[in-house]
C-alpha cells in the first residue's frame, strides 16, 4: 500500500499532524523581503548576573519557557514561489539546540557581542533565537566598542573594575540572546527570558507597574513641526571600515534627574539628548545642517506572561529643525519634544504605516511584492530618518535567578543599525542606572567614532539635567 492509504503517525498511533501556520505579520514580511547578509537583522541583549548558573538547569528552564510562549517556537514554512504569504509554522518542541555555554577567557565577552552581531539565527529552524552563556565572566563591560578593539573605559562604577577588555574575573554571568529580528523583538524575548528566571529560581518575577504619567502634563499642538516630506539629515560618515557588519559600544550611565512634575519624561531627555549628539556630529563633519528625524519604536503591549509574542512595536518618527536642535534652549527643545512625542504615542498608526500594510496585501505572489519592496525601499533611501533611538525604559522584570545567581544588575539591548540610516541608540534602565548601547553600520561609522558618539552622547544627556532643570 502506499504512504496515501498509511500515513505518518505522530508516534501515539494517530497520523502525524501538520504543525500549525500563521502568516507573516506585515512587520516580519518587509523585514523577510529586505534581508542582507552583509548585515544581519539581529537584536542583542545582554545580561550581567553576579553569581553562577546551573548548566542542565538553565537549559530546562529557558527549554520550558519557549514551551509557555508557544508563538516563539516557529519557523519558516517552505513554499513555492508563487505563493502569495510567507507562513510561521509552530513547532511543539525546538528544532536545534538553543542553549550553549562559554567558559570565561581572554575577550569572551567581547567575542560573544560580536556573534551576537555577525550571523542571525536562521529562520529554518524553531527557534529563531540562541542563548549564549559565559561563564565566570564578572563585573558588567563599560565600554567594548566591537569584536577585535577595545576602548579604554572608566571602571564599572559599582565595582571599581576595569573594562578596558570587556571582560571581568570573577563568579558571575552574562547571557547573551540573539534574535533574528524578523520574527521577533527584544521585549518579546525579555519576557521569555524571564519566565526562564522564574523557573530556574523558583522567585516571582511579575513585572512591577508601569510609571504613572499626568494626563495633563502637555499641551497638544505643535505648529512648527517640520515637514516630513524635506530630506532629513544623515549621520555624517567617519572612519568606515572595510569589514561588513555592524559595530557596538556600550556603556553605563546614572539615570538623568528630572524636576518633580516636569512636563517631559526620561525618554523625552534620551531624545533631544539623541539629536545633539547627531547635530554635534555633523557640524564636526562639515555637513549641511538638515531637519533630523529620529524613528522611535512605541509599545503598547502588556508585560504579564499573556504578553503577545514576535515583532509588537511600532514605528513613529519624531523630526526636529536645525534651529530647534540647540542645546543654549534645553528646556523649550524638552518641552517641544514632549509634545510630538506624546502625540505620536497617542495616534492610531499601524505598526509601518498605511503604505507597508497595502504593499504586503496578499493579491499577488510574496516574490512579486519582494522584488517591489526592495526596489522602493532603495528608492525611499533619502528620505530614511536619521537614526533610531528606541527606549527600552525600565526593566518591568527583576530577573531574579535565585539565590546562588542573583538578580540582574545590568541589562543591555541593541537594535540593526543598516545603512542609510546607519546609527541606533538603545537604552534600559536596571537598578537605577542606564545602560546605553551605540551600534553602526561599518560601511559609515569605526570604532573610534563609537566612542567619540558615546562621549558626545553622555555630554547632551547630562545637559539636559541641568539647563532642563532651570528651564531656559
């Protein structure tokens, strides 16, 4: 008989069933269609831990909060090429390892930011995610600026150790995710990796309430927004390098202080603090002042273990003119940055904007509209904001490993940093301090002007404390 009148069975004696499919999302079908190997859509995070894990326990843990986010396990379903939608096929279990383990040595942290960096999970297998741990690594890394040069940095502030070579010595631990964008976002995989936390430790790891906000703290209305149809500013080029990829610098900084009842908030801070940096930057580079407009990731979505899963984010973009962009006037550049950022919030927007949601419509072949996509999406290059600054806020999570690992005292994230745009700032808060992360595009930035972004970066959020307190 043939295999028709058998079919597979799914070992209970049943026949096999097919694994369940979800089509792309609009997000995850534009990324799907632009990839780049020179340039790898991954997401990084890192978390510094002060005590030891458990290896087979560890593995059990993170293996079972895939299982309690299901929509994590997918992979990309295969297709002919005239199908008209790219599929998720959920898996009941992983299909490879996801879990591997580094022993502490000469530049293994920074050797473990690089391969966060080089190569994204493959989207053929569940998950599109791996964990790496490092072992006996130490106290947090200041200031590691890509795979192969250090920068001299100040000592970790709670430790009083160096991170000149991105690494400690020491008990602790760093885990290091990598995430292939396309299928999922950073707070999406925060929020497994801390049901991973509650398993291993056995503590609550319910996230704390999100920060009241006044309704009433900013007036609507902003007249003297530019227009979003001019050119916006790009990044000035430094010192590229010839290597493909991205670099990375990260760094830890003191939350900046705000006056009590202030009308802006720490993000509106990161914002103007963002584009001084960029202003700064590019008058040192000789470049025509321009209007910056700054993409700024927004989410919405719960932080309990109900959280939806995979890319939730959407995109707003918050554009300021030369004139604005003047450190002399912090306080009306907070103010006036407070208004467009609360109203772009507030707006019902889809997560790419109307035009991505027509062009992902499912009326003609996906190859058809691949080819489409990335042909507007060279021709749409001029008009790409110039950097994306995306917030993570505070940590909603404790991280909280048990009593033998401990709580998480440093979390880093970092978002793709592809040309033109070139340039991500990403930033978290844990245990009342920032935790900052510089990541560029080779082909425009090296790793000397990571730092001298870094530097100017640090210099405008500082700023914004003390001419934002005095409200000139």
């Amino acid at each position: 008989m043939t295999t028709v009148d058998h079919p597979a069975r799914d070992g209970t004696g049943g026949p096999a069933r097919r694994p369940v499919r979800v089509p792309f999302p609009v997000v995850d079908e534009v990324a799907r269609h632009c990839l780049q190997e020179a340039e790898p859509e991954t997401v990084h995070i890192e978390i510094h831990l002060p005590g030891p894990l458990d290896r087979d326990r560890l593995t059990a843990a993170f293996t079972e909060a895939l299982r309690r986010h299901p929509r994590v396990l997918m992979r990309e379903a295969p297709g002919r090429w005239y199908r008209r939608r790219y599929e998720w096929e959920l898996t009941p279990e992983p299909d490879t390892a996801v879990v591997s383990f580094t022993p502490h040595g000469r530049d293994s942290l920074r050797a473990a930011r690089a391969r966060c960096l080089e190569a994204a999970p493959p989207l053929s297998a569940a998950p599109p995610v791996r964990l790496e741990v490092v072992e006996g690594a130490g106290p947090a890394a200041n200031g590691w600026a890509g795979p192969d040069t250090p920068t001299g940095t100040s000592a970790d502030p709670a430790t009083g150790a160096g991170s000149g070579s991105g690494n400690g010595n020491g008990n602790g631990t760093v885990l290091f995710l990598t995430i292939n964008h396309t299928a999922l976002d950073g707070p999406a995989c925060l929020r497994v990796l801390a049901t991973a936390a509650e398993l291993y430790g056995g503590r609550d790891n319910t996230p704390a309430a999100p920060p009241v906000r006044s309704p009433d703290a900013v007036e609507p209305g902003d007249a003297g927004t530019p227009s979003v149809w001019a050119p916006p500013a790009r990044v000035a080029s430094g010192a590229p390098e010839s290597t493909p990829g991205n670099g990375l610098i990260v760094t830890e900084l003191a939350v900046p202080r705000r006056p009590q009842g202030s009308p802006y908030t720490v993000n509106d801070q990161l914002m103007a603090a963002t584009a001084l940096t960029v202003a700064h930057w590019n008058r040192e580079h000789g470049q025509r002042p321009r209007p910056l407009r700054i993409t700024m990731p927004v989410d919405d979505r719960p932080r309990g273990a109900d959280m939806p899963i995979g890319n939730g984010t959407r995109l707003v973009e918050v554009t300021f003119s030369p004139a604005e962009v003047d450190a002399s006037r912090m306080g009306e550049l907070l103010r006036r940055t407070a208004t467009r950022t609360r109203a772009l919030k507030a707006a019902d927007r889809p997560q790419l904007g109307h035009g991505a949601a027509l062009l992902t419509a499912p009326v003609v072949p996906v190859a058809w509209r691949a080819a489409v996509t990335r042909g507007l999406r060279r021709a749409a290059g001029p008009w790409t904001s110039t950097c994306l600054l995306s917030n993570i806020g505070r940590i909603p999570y404790a991280l909280d490993f048990g009593e033998e690992a401990g709580r998480a005292r440093a979390v880093w994230f970092s978002a793709p940093a592809r040309t033109p745009r070139g340039l991500t700032v990403t930033t978290a808060s844990t245990a009342g301090r920032l935790h900052v992360s510089l990541r560029w595009s080779r082909s425009l930035l090296g790793h000397g002007d990571g730092a001298h972004l870094r530097d100017l970066f640090e210099h405008y959020l500082h700023a914004t404390e003390e001419t934002g307190a005095s409200g000139r």
